[in-house]
C-alpha cells in the first residue's frame, strides 16, 4: 500500500486513496502562500504511477499534421525556447464533499486541496505544433499519458483540447516544477499543463499528441469528465465535456467548526477563474450572507493564477456562519448553495464557501 510518505509527500495530505494515489493538501499547506509546495501538492490518479526510463523516453507527435515527430527530451530542451509559466490547476472533483452533502455522489470526496499554484518549466505545445504543422482539417489536439486506468479497463489516460487553445502560449509541456525536475508522481518526465483548464487535460507522463478532427474519443473525455444534467444517468456522450475552469473559492482560514476569539477575526481563503477570467472581487459576510464586506485581493500572479485573499470580521460571542463569494470579470458570482449546482459526477462544485464558527 504507498502513502504520502512513499511519494516525499507531506505527512499532513489527505489521501483519499492508496492505490491509486489520490491525496489532496491540507488547509494549513493551502495558506502558506502564494505558491503551493510541491510536497504539498494536490495528486489526482485513475492508475499507478508508471515506471518510465527517462533515456529511451520519446513523445511521438501524429494525426492531421505534415510532418509526424519522434521527440527526446534533449530534442525537446535543445530545439525549442524554454517557458515558465505561474498556473492554478484542479481537479473538476475539488469540493465534491459539498455536493455529497446534498445527495450522494461516487468519486472521492474531495475538501478544497484539490487545488495548487505553481510554477511549471518546460516548451510551449504551440511550438512544437508549429514543427509538426496541423493540416486545415485539425481542429482538436489530444494527450495520452502512460498511466493504465482500471476504471476503464486499463485504457491509457487522455483527453483533447481545442486546436485554438493548444496554441495559446500559456500551455506547456513542463518537465519542471517549482524550480525542481518533475517528480514521477506529479507526471515525470514530461506532462501537459493546460492553464484555466480543469486538471484532467493537463496529462501526466505524456507519451503521445495526436491531432485530431473531433476531440478525444476516450473513456475520459467520452463518459467521465462531462458536465451531466441532475436527473440524468452518466453515460457515453451525456451532458458536455468540462474544459475551463468555472469561478469558485473557498474560506482556508478558520476551520469548520472551530473556537475562536471573540472579537477581530481574520478570514482567508483562495478565488479562482479559468478561461481568461480573472478574479475581481471576493466579499465575506459573518452572519450567514446578510451583509457583505469586500476582502483584500493578495498575490496577484498573473491571469492564470489564482487569488489569495483576505478580511477581517468582527465577531460578538457566539455562533456564526462565515460566507465568502468571488467574482471574475465577466461579472459572474457563485451561486449560493451546493444543491444549485449539484450534479451525478460530483463536478465543479462553484457553492458559496461556509464555514460556522463559535466565539467565545
């Protein structure tokens, strides 16, 4: 059985799940600051982390292109411009446990750590497409990792994102993270890494790209992964394929259920739009969503990042419900309660955060 240990991860991580790993950060790592550490970094797996020989690695490149590639990582480190980019990625499962709250959903019950921030090293996908030349019928580029995924018959893990958006300068192929060589946890020795994205398009242990006329056909594009309507059944083709990220927050600081002081109490947690959307505006109210108060925007790391913030709220003894609410730039807020937005999958839980307190 591994644990967050076997991985050099945090003995503090929620894991949802030996084999595969699935463990999400802890609060406290959450708050740390504005970038998530790598031993505290969120990991989502449908299969065992694969064992790959760096040396006879190669990332083919075919489908509707000129010309197909055969890429080492020397070929890819030495040929193409090096990018750093600052980029949130999580998991479409993130706050699943607010929605399990309402009705019951299968899947992990992820709290808000299936979430990070950090600086990811590597090439541009667009350049790399620029070598293999996409033909007038692409439309679509897709991934496949080496991972094997019981949940779907040992199908290899993939999904495809639009053509447009592969060429977009903020997707990479990052074989760093935080400054360091990618662990093999975290999809070494090369995974995509698809800003504003949901997690699951950022594949690990990328192996392959194919240019496609229709997006990717498989299990995790097809069946998992789609936004399926409340009274549906999840199947092939139901509801829509999620690709960017929909607006939502969460309170970091207090916890659920904890004393504190009465008096001045500070408040902190995290806002986070995909697409180009950035976040604005982040409100918290101490008594439940009757008055509302602007917090303090922190860390602004660019339009693919999220935002720390911050508030202080005054508190008289007693219980309280602490509520916070972001919006983005398209004036878009969340919605109040997780039964609004619940759905089959457990996916993109965007509910108001809560949190109910006690001041004495």
């Amino acid at each position: 059985m591994m644990c967050a240990m076997a991985f050099a991860k945090r003995a503090d991580m929620l894991v949802h799940e030996s084999e595969p790993f699935n463990a999400e950060t802890s609060r406290a790592a959450l708050a740390e600051g504005p970038l998530t550490a790598t031993d505290a970094f969120y990991v989502r797996g449908h299969g065992d982390v694969p064992e790959i020989d760096p040396g006879a690695w190669r990332l083919r490149v075919h489908g509707l292109v000129e010309r197909e590639l055969s890429l080492s990582m020397a070929s890819l480190r030495e040929t193409l411009p090096e990018r750093t980019l600052t980029a949130t990625l999580q998991c479409a499962g993130n706050r699943r446990a607010g929605l399990g709250a309402v009705r019951p959903v299968p899947g992990q019950p992820w709290g808000p750590g299936a979430i990070g921030t950090a600086t990811w090293t590597g090439v541009a996908l667009a350049d790399v497409l620029a070598l293999a030349r996409p033909l007038p019928a692409a439309a679509h580029v897709g991934f496949e990792g080496a991972d094997r995924c019981a949940d779907a018959g040992g199908e290899r893990f993939g999904g495809s994102i639009p053509l447009e958006k592969a060429r977009s300068p903020e997707v990479l192929l990052a074989w760093a993270m935080n400054g360091e060589a990618l662990a093999p946890v975290h999809g070494a020795p090369l995974r995509a890494v698809v800003a504003g994205f949901i997690g699951a398009r950022s594949v690990k242990w990328l192996e392959r790209i194919e240019v496609r006329s229709e997006p990717w056909d498989g299990h995790y594009q097809r069946v998992a992964y789609r936004l399926v309507p409340a009274d549906a059944a999840v199947g092939p083709g139901v509801g829509v394929p999620l690709g960017p990220v929909a607006l939502t927050s969460e309170i970091v600081s207090p916890a659920d259920g904890a004393d504190v002081p009465a008096g001045p109490l500070e408040v902190t947690g995290y806002a986070f739009a995909g697409g180009e959307r950035p976040v604005v505006r982040v409100d918290v109210s101490a008594d439940g969503g009757a008055s509302w108060a602007q917090a303090e925007l922190l860390d602004d790391l660019g339009r693919w990042a999220w935002r720390r913030w911050r508030a202080t709220v005054t508190l008289r003894p007693g219980e309280h419900d602490i509520v916070a609410r972001a919006w983005d730039s398209s004036a878009a807020t969340q919605p109040a309660d997780p039964a609004d937005v619940w759905n089959p999958p457990g996916y993109v839980n965007t509910a108001r955060p809560r949190v109910r307190v006690r001041a004495g």
